[in-house]
C-alpha cells in the first residue's frame, strides 16, 4: 500500500469525491472545483497506487447516450484506509481560513 503522505492535497480531493460516489472524471471535477490537469493524473495515480481501481462502462451505454465511453472509478479499500487517514491528518486545518483566521465556532470566549 502507497503511503498517502505521497498524496498531494488535490489527489486526496479526488479521493474523497470517490469515496462520496463520484465515479468518472467529469463528475469529479464539477464536484470538487478541480481542473482536469489535476484530476485526470489524478485519477491515474489513484489506480496505479491501488487506491481506486478503474473500468471502461459497455459501448453500448454510452452510443445509446450519445457520448463517448466512460471511465469509471472506484476506491478501494486501500484507498478507503489512506482517505481516513488523510482526513485525520488534515482535521485540523477545518477550522483554519484562508488568512489564518480562526473560525468563530472554534475561538475561545473573551
């Protein structure tokens, strides 16, 4: 199994977005904001490493359709296991802004 410190932040995006059901590369990048030079490679790192696994959807779907044939992914659960781990790592930043704000949920009273 591939450690996920290797993971870019963008990788463990596309992670997540497999995990919550997204399965072809169009649907990730409308559900996560992403540009397609991030999610694509993405997506292959994703297989190659084991965490998601991949396959083509019947020809057939997709000409009934009108489009090309789409490449579905999956996690795995490899990948399910350096998700939570991923997310755990990053918990902490949740209550971070941009600017280094904390959230007011998260500040201490006056």
């Amino acid at each position: 199994m591939a450690s996920e410190k290797q993971l870019p932040v963008g990788t463990i995006m596309v992670l997540h977005a497999l995990a919550r059901g997204h399965h072809h590369g169009f649907d990730i990048l409308e559900q996560t904001g992403l540009t397609s030079g991030t999610v694509y490679p993405a997506l292959e790192r994703l297989a190659k490493l084991g965490l998601a696994r991949s396959s083509w959807e019947d020809a057939r779907t997709a000409r009934a359709q009108k489009r090309p044939p789409r490449r579905n992914f999956q996690i795995t659960e490899d990948g399910k296991a350096a998700l939570i781990r991923a997310l755990e790592r990053y918990r902490t930043l949740a209550p971070i802004s941009i600017d280094g704000v904390v959230h007011p949920r998260d500040a201490e009273p006056a």
